[in-house]
C-alpha cells in the first residue's frame, strides 16, 4: 500500500480509476450524521463518490468496509423482531 501525504482534486485510484477526492473517502463522512459528513460547515454534497470541492476533505487512511452496513444491516434486523415489524 502506498503511503499519501496530500490528496488533490483530481487524483484518482491508480487501481481502479475512481475519485480519491470524494465524500467516501473522506475521516468526516459518517451515514448516520446530517448530511453524511461530521463537519458542520460542510456544504452538501449529493453524489459523495465523485470528486468535489469541499475545503474540509482529510483522508480517510482505514479501509472502508461493508462490515458497518452488516453491523446496521443485524441491529435493523434485532429491531425489527423486537417490535414485530413484518417485511
């Protein structure tokens, strides 16, 4: 893995040609805060794959996995059967 010391705009993936400049790849994106991004200021962003201009980008250096959706995915599910909701 290759070490980044600064990200700009344009950059892509050298593996697979997407955006690094994005909401995805960003410490501040979060599904679960207004918007998707932690920062306040932070203007929205509707297509958070794509590159963008925000000033508040920082990357994100872990590994993104689906492991938070499964997490959500299961405590949905818990929820759902601890008040009967029916699919």
């Amino acid at each position: 893995m290759e070490y980044v010391d600064k990200v700009f705009r344009n950059d892509t993936c050298k593996g697979c040609g997407s955006d690094v400049y994005c909401c995805l790849n960003c410490r501040e994106y979060d599904e679960s805060a207004h918007n998707q991004c932690r920062e306040p200021q932070a203007e929205k962003v509707m297509v958070k794959e794509r590159r963008n201009f925000c000033e508040y980008f920082s990357l994100y250096e872990g590994a993104r996995s689906s492991a938070a959706k499964d997490k959500a995915s299961e405590a949905r599910r818990k929820l759902e059967a601890l008040f009967g909701k029916k699919s």
